[in-house]
C-alpha cells in the first residue's frame, strides 16, 4: 500500500468512526429476520459497545490518524491495541467470540471496507451484490443468496463506495454517478448512486480469483471435457482467430485466461483491456488498460485507440478483453492483416447472435460500410467462436464450439464441431448431466495445423482428419 492510500484509508476511516455511531450489523440472522429489521436499528449489547468502541477509538486515535505516518501494519497494530485496551474497561459481559468480532468490525470499518470485508475474505464468494445500504447479496457456487450482513444507513454505504472509488482516483456523485473502478487485489467494482438510483446506492463486486484456474480445473468442474481442452489448445497453437462470446457472468474472461494460457512463451502478446482481469503467466506480456474521462471530461483513452495503438507495438498476438464499440473494426481490421491467434470476448446469446453483433458493433465505428463487406470481413477474421452459459444450475459450461466456415451468397456459415448436450437431464439436486460432445463433423481448418506443426488425434473430432 502506497503513502496516498494510507493516508486516504486513515481519513476515511477517522471520519467512519467518528460518524459511524452504531456500526454495521453483522449479527448472524435468518434472512426473514433480516428483512424484518429493515428500516429499524436492532437491540443487541454487542452493537451497543461496538458503537462505544468505534466512539472511543475515534476520540484517541482520530488526531493520529491523520498527523502521524507510519506503515498500515503498525496502523492495524495500534489499532487492535486500543481496543484491546478499551474492551478491558468494558463492564458489559461479552463472549470471547464477541470481544474478537467487535475488535474485526472496527479493524474492518477503519482500514478496510466495513461490513463487506468478511464478504471479501470468503474465498467461496464469487460476487457481492449491495442493493441499498439494507440489502447485500453474493453469489456463491453460481447461485445468488442473501448475506448476513449490511449497512447502518445511505450514508454508511457511500462513504464506503467513497473510499473504494478514491483509491483509483475517481469519484462518485450526483454529476457523475456511475463508476467502475476496481479493488487493489484486482476485483472489479461498479457503482451507481442517487439520483439514478432509487432505492439506494448500488454496488457490485465481482471478486478477483486469489488463484488462476487452469484448464484441468474446468475439466474437473465439468466446463468442458479433455477432448475439447486439446482441440482448442491445437487452435491456438495454430493461431486461429478465436472469439468468446457469452452472457454477463458466464465466464467469458476465465476461458480468455484459459486460451490466452495457451500461448508460446516466445511470442510477444499485447493484452486491451477495460478492466485488467487477464492473468497471463508469460513473460513477455504488455498489458494496456483504457481510461474513462476525468472530472472535466477530458483525458479518455477508449479500448479502439488502445487496439490502434497495440498494432503498432510489433505484437504477436492480440487480446483483447472485450469489444463492445467500434473497437472491433480495429479488432477485425488487425485479424486480417497479419495478427493471426488474436483472441477475444463479446455479448451474445449464440455463436449466430455473436456474429449479428459484431456487425452491429463494426457499424458503431462510424464507417459507411456495405453490410455485405461487414459480413466479408467476419468471415475472414473469425476463425472459430466459443460459446458459454451459465446454466440454471448455476455451473459455467462451454455450449457450442462453432466454426466460422465462410461466405454463401450473404450469409456467414457455421458449423457446430462440439455441442452441449442438454438431452441427458439433470440429477436429483438439479445439476445438469451433460457434457460438451463431438457432432462428428470436421473443420475446414485442419490444414492450418498442419502448417504450424499440430498434430491431433485422427478421432479427435469423431473421425479421421485429412
């Protein structure tokens, strides 16, 4: 943590403390009971000296926190000290278990992120879903829950987004009350606020894997199968254009991250992204970031200048972490000419609907193009298109493995080279049987493995390949 960051986290959580009279509720509840409670502060000793800590702790260690300057290990240190000490004089009778949790809950209001620590340091957590300061959700092997947890009030929740926001240099208000910014372990964060929000500040975290799944890992979970993994470890080795097309928290960026793993060491990859996510564990990787406009307007740098750029920048593959503007004209423009193996992500539905979008896309460049050369120019990029879903029970699979075939009068063909098969069922606790098949058809592009050295298992696609 740098010196700006300590001393933004001891002047937001001074004024926490002193502000913040009763603390957030934490108390374990059912979620009836919790929706009972909205709207009124909850009768509980160990709130009420929670309360009185956070008060006390304000008046001894606020000054400090804003004159002294030391590491945020000996800051933590301190505080853990003093209210050690403060619990020592406290004449109501508490538990062992609520004197560690009164001490946890102020560490977390002054230094971290209030009642959305805990919710952080659950590696099981995926997603956290504030929906007003009295209502927090999180998503937990794919399927949505409420938490035990959640806000004083409105003021409680924008100090918090206050503080995340800060910490990247933006900033959230009624001029400008949508952000995204992201947490320093790399989770990515975006925030709406009154007047566009109605019933309270929205906050959304998508959390950053502690650790990089590996392709074994999503055979394990079920993702795809080995068969799959190798045909698509062949395309990038190959250096087919590969895109991921999928809905909002399908796992779009995780099969990226998979393919992009997939890569040489000894090529040069230039990643674009709106949100740094990728991991990629190569050494000579250059990662580009884009940039939204300051306070004033000025100073944006979109994902379209920042694929124009990379092109100059001699790179060997291209990723691109997600195209949803006129970036991707760039994006096929660069699969045309000469960065073959580019890899990236878009919104659809189906590998058809991917293609349907991209041409929507290429025509938000502002170019007056014939759809026809819209469609020529996918053809000849695309090489292959990936779809995943997250299914009903909450698992991510990967549907369809596509094939971009080529042109046939005004239409782009395809063909499905593996399909997910949702005729097998699911089991008695809702989880679907099925797995990513073979549909026994071959590619049109085997010859490219062949021209990079792939060699393939002759049954790989469920006959022999010529």
């Amino acid at each position: 943590m740098g010196l700006a960051d300590i001393i933004q986290a001891r002047q937001s959580g001074a004024e926490a403390i002193l502000r913040n009279t009763d603390g957030p509720v934490t108390q374990e509840r059912s979620v009836g009971e919790r929706a009972r409670a909205v709207g009124r502060q909850v009768a509980d000793p160990v709130n009420e000296v929670r309360a009185r800590i956070q008060r006390e702790l304000g008046e001894i260690l606020g000054p400090k926190l804003y004159t002294e300057i030391d590491e945020a290990e000996d800051l933590e240190q301190q505080v853990r000290q003093t209210i050690a000490e403060l619990l020592a004089r406290e004449e109501t009778p508490l538990t062992g278990a609520d004197r560690v949790r009164i001490t946890q809950d102020a560490v977390d209001e002054i230094l971290g992120h209030g009642p959305l620590e805990s919710l952080l340091r659950d590696p099981s957590i995926s997603e956290i879903m504030v929906n007003g300061p009295r209502r927090v959700y999180i998503e937990r092997n794919g399927r949505l829950q409420a938490a035990n947890t959640q806000f004083t009030d409105e003021t409680h929740l924008r100090r918090i987004i206050d503080r995340i926001v800060s910490r990247v240099g933006r900033h959230v208000d009624e001029a400008s009350p949508m952000v995204d910014a992201r947490l320093a372990d790399g989770s990515r964060v975006n925030a709406i606020v009154a007047p566009l929000a109605l019933d309270g500040s929205s906050l959304t975290i998508r959390k950053f894997a502690a650790e990089t799944l590996t392709v074994q890992d999503l055979i394990r979970f079920g993702t795809l199968t080995k068969q799959t993994a190798d045909v698509l470890q062949a395309c990038v080795a190959a250096r087919l254009n590969i895109v991921v097309s999928g809905g909002t928290g399908s796992g779009k960026t995780t099969t990226l991250n998979i393919l992009s793993g997939f890569i040489p060491d000894d090529e040069r990859i230039v990643t674009v992204e709106d949100a740094a996510e990728l991991q990629l564990r190569q050494d000579h990787v250059v990662r580009l970031e884009s940039r939204p406009a300051n306070s004033e307007g000025r100073g944006a740098v979109s994902t379209r200048d920042l694929v124009r750029n990379a092109l100059r920048m001699r790179p060997d593959r291209i990723v691109v972490g997600e195209v949803r503007d006129g970036a991707a004209l760039d994006m096929l423009q660069a699969m045309n000419t000469g960065h073959d193996g580019s890899l990236t992500t878009l919104h659809a539905n189906t590998p058809r609907d991917a293609l349907s979008r991209l041409e929507t896309l290429v025509l938000m460049a502002g170019m007056d193009l014939p759809i026809r050369a819209i469609r020529d120019q996918v053809a000849s990029a695309v090489d292959l298109i990936i779809q995943v879903a997250r299914l009903k029970d909450g698992s991510r699979r990967i549907t369809h493995v596509t094939e971009v075939v080529g042109m046939e009068s005004d239409v782009v063909t395809l063909q499905d080279l593996f399909l997910f098969d949702y005729h097998a069922g699911v089991d008695s606790e809702g989880r679907f049987r099925g797995t990513l098949n073979s549909t026994g058809l071959r590619p049109t592009f085997t010859e490219r493995f062949e021209a990079h050295g792939v060699v393939l298992h002759p049954e790989m696609f469920g006959g022999p390949i010529r």
